[in-house]
C-alpha cells in the first residue's frame, strides 16, 4: 500500500469540529444541488473530444454519475439542437444532496453543528446509512434511531422541508442476508438499476472510527468483508464487538463517494489514529478508504485523538459561515 495523506483538520475543542463539520457538510450540500446545472451548461458547451462525462467532469456526482453508465453518455456528442434538448430533459429532474451516514458519536457531532444552522435545506436530502445494526429502531444501538432522536426529531419541517430517509426494514433484523439484500435494491433503485451503474455514489459519506479501527460495520482482519468488491451491501454476523448482527455497505462503495469525511474526537482514539496515519500498510479499514479515495478524503479531529501521532495539520477554511438563527 502506498502513502496517500489526506487533509487532516484538527480543532482544539469538540464544539470547533462540529463546526467544522456543518460547514463542510453545507458546502457538499451547495455543490450537489448546483450539479446538474452545471452539468448542463458543459453539455451544451461541449466539443466534439470524444471524452465521455466522467472524463471530463470527474467531480460530478449522484444523478450524473448514472448518466456516466448510460450507452448514451460514451463517445461523441454533437450540438444539434434536438440532442440538447433531448439531454437537458434528462436533466430537469430536481437534484438531491445524498448523503450516509454511520453512527455512534458522530451522530452527536452533526446534532451540536447542523441544528444551529439555517442554511441546511433539509427538504432535498436523501440521507441512507453508512452500516446498521441490526437492532429495534428504539434501541440505542440503532443508527437510525439515533438519527432520528438526536436530529430528524428536532428538525423544523415547515421551515426546512422534510429529508427522505431510507432505512433497513425493521421487519428483517432477525435475517442479516436479507436485510442487506434489501438495503441494496433500496440503494439499487435510487441510484439506477444494478446494469447501468457499476457503483453508487454519494455526494458525502460521513464516517466515525472506532477505537478497534473499524469502519461503518467493516472490521478489521475479519470474514474478509474488507474484500468484497462486487456487493453493495453485505451482512455482517457475529460481529466482534457491539451488536453481532449489522450490514454495512463495502469498500468500493464507500470510497467511490464524491466525498468523504471522518469524524474522529477523543484519547481512546489516539492509538488507532497513530497506526492509521503512520502505518498505513497495516490495512486498517480507514488505511484502505485514505488509499482507495485519494484526495476525496478529509478527517476532522480533536486534539485529544491526535495525541502523539505525527501528522501534518492543515487549518480549516469555512467556506459558508453561519448565518444568524432567526428569533
């Protein structure tokens, strides 16, 4: 493996990471829903190169990255009138912020940086889970029913809209296959059918670390889940700590995301942080995203969770400062 080092923010109290993270959430939210307009824009302005989409605009995500799959987005593309408008049809659909999620504290952190926020257009997200354990939603083990209580629960609807949130069926807990088998056409059928596109991709993925160095539900050295490059989703049984039952969505799908972030606070975290960041041939399911994602990867961290690991910090540039909450 080699060394990719990613942008790394450190903060010196927890309050300044949930900041942080807000505002780089917003800024993922900002460059989603402004997309397809740009997309647009460069169709109707393109040449005949011969490069498809992807090609020239790798940083597209969501809907574009299925029209990236489609026969119709390889090869040449020509002016004529009729196939711009032909394609600005396909791209009149309202854009959408996807976005996953995984649990445990970060849920904490997105609950202290986003509630505060009045730019948050909660109405054209689609939020889907990083990992699940496969609990009753009113355990607080569930990461949906952590979501829920700690920030779906407090959003104003009338306001801000209401996000479309897709969940596990609660039903299927007691059978991990199908719970993941299920989770995956929830995934199949917002992001296209399985034949046209070889992989989802979110706008941001939001991950935690735990003190054991895993990820979502992917452990390390562990029923080779950190293998698997073809499902979406898997099960995951006889987990070695916390709920034994889980899915979690794979590697590839994880590091195929437009962006990502880690979220990583605490001294508990200090050891992991440290074989992570300085020796990323050990293949710790983080190790891999910091390689398979090159350049899409930001880590937010306290000070207390970098504890005697050499790293270079950067200083985090807000891009969206908080506008003041209404009275």
């Amino acid at each position: 493996m080699t060394t990719n080092v990613p942008r790394v923010y450190a903060f010196h109290e927890l309050k300044d990471v949930a900041g942080a993270v807000a505002d780089y959430v917003v800024h993922a939210q900002t460059a989603a829903l402004n997309k397809d307009v740009n997309l647009t824009n460069q169709i109707l302005t393109r040449d005949n190169s011969g490069k498809n989409i992807t090609e020239v605009n790798g940083n597209l995500s969501g809907s574009s990255s299925v029209l990236s799959n489609t026969p119709e987005s390889s090869g040449k593309y020509t002016h004529k009138r009729n196939h711009s408008r032909h394609r600005s049809k396909k791209l009149s659909v309202e854009p959408r912020f996807k976005i996953a999620l995984s649990g445990g504290s970060l849920v904490q952190v997105l609950h202290d940086g986003l509630l505060t926020r009045t730019d948050i257009q909660w109405g054209k997200w689609d939020i889907f889970f990083a990992d699940e354990r496969l609990v009753p939603f009113e355990s607080e083990e569930s990461n949906f029913g952590q979501v829920k209580r700690k920030i779906l629960d407090h959003i104003d609807i009338a306001k801000y809209g209401k996000p479309n949130v897709y969940h596990i069926n609660e039903t299927l807990i007691g059978s991990p296959q199908e719970c993941a088998d299920n989770y995956e056409k929830q995934l199949i059928k917002n992001f296209a059918r399985r034949d046209s596109v070889k992989l989802p991709m979110f706008d941001l993925f939001l991950l935690g670390c735990a003190p054991d160095g895993h990820i979502a539900s992917l452990f390390p050295n562990f029923q080779d889940n950190l293998r698997e490059k073809y499902a979406w989703c898997i099960a995951v049984e006889n987990a070695p700590s916390g709920p034994s039952s889980r899915i979690s969505l794979t590697v590839p799908v994880i590091c195929h995301s437009h962006r990502l972030a880690f979220v990583v606070e605490g001294s508990t975290k200090a050891p992991i942080l440290k074989t992570i960041m300085e020796r990323p041939e050990k293949g710790l399911p983080s190790s891999i995203v910091n390689e398979g994602a090159a350049g899409r990867v930001s880590w937010f961290v306290d000070d207390d969770a970098l504890n005697d690991v050499f790293i270079t910090k950067k200083k985090y540039k807000y891009r969206h400062p908080v506008p003041a909450m209404n009275e």
